[in-house]
C-alpha cells in the first residue's frame, strides 16, 4: 500500500482563546483515525498555544468549557504511522497521543512547553502495541513519556527528557480497572531536572500486570527520585485504601546513573502482592548541589537481587530475598493480559 505524507514545513497554530474552540472539539486539536502506512514529517512547528488553557483552573470556566483540554496531535486506531522530525510546542495537554494503533515509529522530534504548564504529556501511549521512540528531545510539564494500559513492545532510546516527570508507565487500574503493559525497553535516555526518573505508578485496588521491563543506561541529572515503583499513587489529597493491586515483575534497572535532589530510590510495592523478580544492578546515585531536604530510600515489599556497584551502598538492602513462595503469592493474583 502507498505511503501518504503529510509534509510541516511551516507553523500550524491552534486558536489561541479558549471561546474559540468548538465544544465537539475540546479532547483533540489534530486528530487523525482508521490510518494506514502514513507519515507526517518536516521541518515546521504544531503550536498548540496552550496558555489560556493552562490558567483555567484558576478562573471560572466557561459554561461549554470542561475538565478536559485538547491534546495537539492525536493518532487513533492507526497502523504504520511515522513522526519524524516536527517540532509540537505549548498543548494545551498531551502534545502527541497514540491510542488503540500499532507499529508506530517517532524520530527526531522535539517536545517542548513549561515546566509549569498542566498535564502537558509529551508522549501518550494508551492500548499501542510495536512502538519505537528515538532521537528526541521532549521538555514539558508532565511525563516526557507515558505508557498506559493496552501496551507492548516498546522500546524508547536516545531521548534527551526534562524538564517533566520523567518517563513514566501508568498511573495504572485506576477505579479497579484492568492494566496489562509488558515488554518494555527504555535505554540510552539523558534525564535532567524532572520529578522522577523512570517510574511505574499503579493505584491501588487495580488488577492487571506490568511485566518485562527493562531500564537501562539512564543518565539523570538533578532527578528528585531517579527510581520509583509506587502502588499508592494517588493525585489528590487522599484516596481509600485498597488491597488488590497491578503485579508487578521482571523489572530491570541497570546502569543508571547521576544525581538526584531528594530520594535516590523509592520502591512501594503492593502489601499484599510484593513485586518481585526486581534487579538492581549498577547504580550510581549521588546527592546533587540542588538539595531539597534528602530523605532516605523507600524499599517496600520488593524481591529481587542487586549487584555492585550500588550507591548508596543501602540500596542493597532494599530488595529481600524471596524464592518461589513469595512468586506463587504475586501470581495467585494475576489478571491473564492478552
């Protein structure tokens, strides 16, 4: 089949006043559906001038105006989809979206709004599958990456990240639901001044698995938490207490390496199901010069095995020993993901 191309050589600019926009069309700005063997690429900039939409939450909304705000280019149930050097600044949220398509490659593109603007994801996968993401710079307000529920076989590398939240799977089984995400390779990744480095976030009460992935060769540069599991995660105030939770297992951290400003690790597993299967291997942590108040790591019910080098040397502490008991535990709750 024939491969359409959409060249960007110029500026598309998105309405600037929030009363501009049409209310049939607040999820999405650039949305493309039911797409095969399709291409957009050029030198040009999707600006999605997102910055009356960012202060909204501290005025009155208008009365057709809801909670949601317009991602800038969104992708659904598209197949063999390219993004290759474009430039998105300034969504209103999320600025690219993949949801429920397939083998999907994004190639030397910038990312770009301030650290201060809301929910702005760089990158938004939600049930993709084959996806490869390189040689691109992404600098926002929210993840760099976000990896929802429904994906597979991805593989991340050569990604300049921050400022953000870092690259993130989840949150995952939010309101109990279902999460299955597996095969995940993250490598060859520069993390500067972000929330957290690389980070799997469940709420509680979700049922699912996050299994097979792998983290590796991380550069973090002045990271609050370079390494976090939290299976408490929660955006507001406080949230019930719940005891099922997403399975979480095989997950790989290796070289990762530099310095953070508040906790260089933070593993909060599940009480009830331990993530197992958890490898630590060579890392390099360091206090930054840009300290907010350390606090010591977080290790929480998470088995595994740990190899030198490791700093601090109390990382090695933080995964327990478990054998085949403490994983016939972790899978006697697992949701059989497809």
């Amino acid at each position: 089949m024939a491969q359409f191309v959409l060249q960007i050589d110029g500026a598309v600019l998105a309405p600037p006043k929030v009363s501009s926009w049409p209310k049939s069309s607040l999820f999405q700005w650039l949305n493309f559906k039911w797409l095969h063997n399709f291409t957009i690429q050029g030198s040009g900039t999707v600006n999605g001038q997102g910055f009356n939409w960012w202060t909204l939450n501290n005025k009155k909304k208008l009365k057709h105006i809801s909670d949601m705000k317009p991602t800038a280019l969104r992708f659904y149930s598209s197949y063999n989809v390219t993004v290759r050097d474009i430039t998105i600044i300034n969504s209103p949220q999320c600025h690219l979206k993949f949801d429920n398509s397939g083998t999907v490659k994004i190639d030397n593109i910038t990312i770009s709004s301030p650290e201060n603007s809301p929910n702005t994801d760089g990158i938004h996968l939600q049930n993709t599958r084959d996806v490869e993401i390189q040689h691109s710079n992404i600098g926002c307000g929210d993840d760099c990456v976000s990896i929802q529920t429904g994906c597979s076989n991805i593989h991340i590398h050569h990604i300049n990240c921050g400022p953000g939240h870092g690259i993130s799977l989840g949150g995952l089984g939010k309101d109990k639901s279902a999460a299955c995400v597996s095969n995940i390779v993250v490598e060859n990744i520069s993390i500067q001044n972000t929330l957290s480095g690389v980070r799997i976030k469940t709420w509680q009460g979700g049922i699912g698995s996050v299994k097979n992935v792998s983290f590796s060769n991380i550069q973090v540069s002045d990271v609050k938490v370079p390494i976090m599991i939290d299976q408490y995660y929660c955006d507001k105030s406080k949230c019930k207490n719940q005891t099922g939770a997403v399975a979480i297992s095989g997950i790989t951290y290796d070289q990762i390496i530099g310095s953070y400003s508040v906790q260089p690790i933070h593993l909060a597993c599940s009480s009830q199901i331990p993530c197992v299967d958890v490898d630590l291997i060579d890392i390099q942590l360091k206090p930054s010069s840009e300290s907010r108040g350390f606090q010591n790591s977080i290790c929480w019910n998470s088995y595994g095995k740990s190899q030198a080098p490791l700093l601090p040397t109390s990382i090695d502490s933080c995964l327990r020993r478990g054998g085949g008991a403490v994983r016939r535990i972790a899978r006697s709750h697992d949701y059989v993901c497809y």
